[in-house]
C-alpha cells in the first residue's frame, strides 16, 4: 500500500472513531459544551484552564495523527489494537467497579473510553520504537538491567500503595500477579520493554493530566492532599504496562499464528 494513502487511512480511521463516538454518545458532545461555555463566561481564572485544557487537548490530538501516520503496518497495528481494547476494557472494568477511579458520567466501565486506548497504545509504540532508537544509539552505554529495575521497583511501590489505600490486601494480590506477567523481562527485547514503559509514562502524564484536570475521571486519591498528583503519577506507571502487554501479545501472535502467512 502506498504510504501516503495510508496517512489517509489512518487519518479517515480517526475522524470516524471521534464521529461516530459524536453521533452515539451526542450528550457528552452536548454537555461538554455546556461545561466549557459556563467556564469561560464565569471570569478569567476558570476560562483560563479552560483554554489551557483546550490547548492541550489540540496538542495531544496533533501528536496522536503524527504518531499514527509514522511507519504505518496494518497489518501489525491490528494485532495491537485488538488486544490493547481487550486490555484496556479490563483494566476499566476492574477500576471502576473497585473503586479506584470514577468518571463524571457514572459508568463502571464507560465503553466510549475503550477507543482511547486502542489509539494511545499505537501512539505509544510508534513513539517508543524512536525512544529504543535513543536506547540503542546515544544511550546504549546505559544499564538496560539497572533501569528497567529501577522502572519496575518505582512501579509496585505505586501500584502497590495505591492499590492498598483503597483494597485489601487479598484484593491487591491478583492484579500484581497479573501486571507481573506483563513485566517478566523481554531478553533481547529488553530495550522495547523499557521504550515502551517510559514513552507510555510521559504520554499518559499529559492524557491524565488533561482528564484530571476537567475531571473526566477522577482517582480515588484525589480528596487527600496531593492526591490528584498520586492518581496521575499511578495512571503513568500502570498505563504503560497494559500497552506493553498488548504489544507483546501482538508478537506473539504474529510470530506464532501468523508467521507461517507472512
């Protein structure tokens, strides 16, 4: 397929999801409207974080087409997105109905944000295989084992604290079972480990920001001091690793089903 109508594709792909998600789902369109037309008739303190949403959010919709339209592979984008919705709806499923987090309309899970991470984790791998470029060339005298240790200690002691202010300790034990399995290290793809996690982090940083801040969702920490800044610290640790394990099922199936096709 040609590259440039594949940037078309991409590009028409994105338009439809926000389109039909517009027409489906017409009183969240409505009611952001409503939200954001009060915000800035009620003085310059709430339309200026107004703007500064809107500015961010026209900042992440750039950055996900210009991710999107970069080495585009059907045929591998697929094999991600399949598993990273499956993923991304359980990881929604059990953090709504646990408690975890909320968001404004009241749904455990709400089915219009299982797009977001079919699109967030193309973006992410687009941008990691960049990242591992960086890991592999200016920065390949770096302690590849040493870093991705001290990603995942940072990791369990967020997860694992922010689990328990809100959890049992039964009920902590099988998601750090399950995000275990997606951490086990790669081997040779120890560099698409960490490009993965670290890229994800600081994508999710400013999706979580934004979301936070017009409270799309809110964590379960926010009422306690600096807890809107622990809620989007634990969603840029424990993002990624739901995109990596989508990427490395991706592989899998592609080395293991699909080989054989190629």
């Amino acid at each position: 397929m040609i590259p440039s109508f594949q940037k078309r594709i991409y590009i028409a792909a994105l338009l439809l999801i926000f389109a039909a998600l517009a027409l489906l789902r017409a009183d969240l369109v409505t009611s952001a409207f409503t939200a954001t037309s009060a915000s800035l008739a009620a003085g310059w303190a709430p339309g200026l974080k107004v703007v500064f949403e809107i500015l961010l959010f026209a900042a992440i919709l750039l950055l996900t087409v210009r991710a999107l339209t970069l080495a585009a592979d059907p045929a591998r984008d697929l094999l991600i997105v399949l598993p990273a919705s499956c993923f991304g709806y359980l990881a929604e499923l059990w953090g709504t109905r646990s408690g975890l987090w909320t968001y404004y309309t009241g749904e455990r899970p709400p089915y219009w944000i299982i797009p977001a991470w079919a699109i967030g984790a193309l973006v992410v791998d687009r941008l990691s295989r960049r990242t591992g470029g960086l890991l592999s060339g200016p920065f390949a005298k770096l302690n590849k084992t040493a870093l991705y240790g001290a990603w995942v200690l940072l990791f369990y002691f967020v997860f694992i604290s922010f689990l328990a202010r809100k959890l049992s300790a039964a009920g902590c034990i099988l998601p750090s079972v399950l995000t275990a399995a997606a951490l086990i290290p790669g081997g040779k793809s120890r560099n698409r480990d960490i490009s993965v996690l670290l890229t994800g982090a600081v994508c999710v940083f400013w999706a979580d920001l934004w979301g936070t801040t017009n409270h799309c969702w809110t964590y379960h920490t926010h009422a306690a001091r600096f807890g809107v800044a622990y809620g989007i610290l634990f969603g840029a640790v424990f993002d990624p690793v739901i995109v990596l394990a989508a990427v490395k099922t991706a592989e899998f199936l592609r080395r293991h089903f699909l080989g054989s096709l190629e």
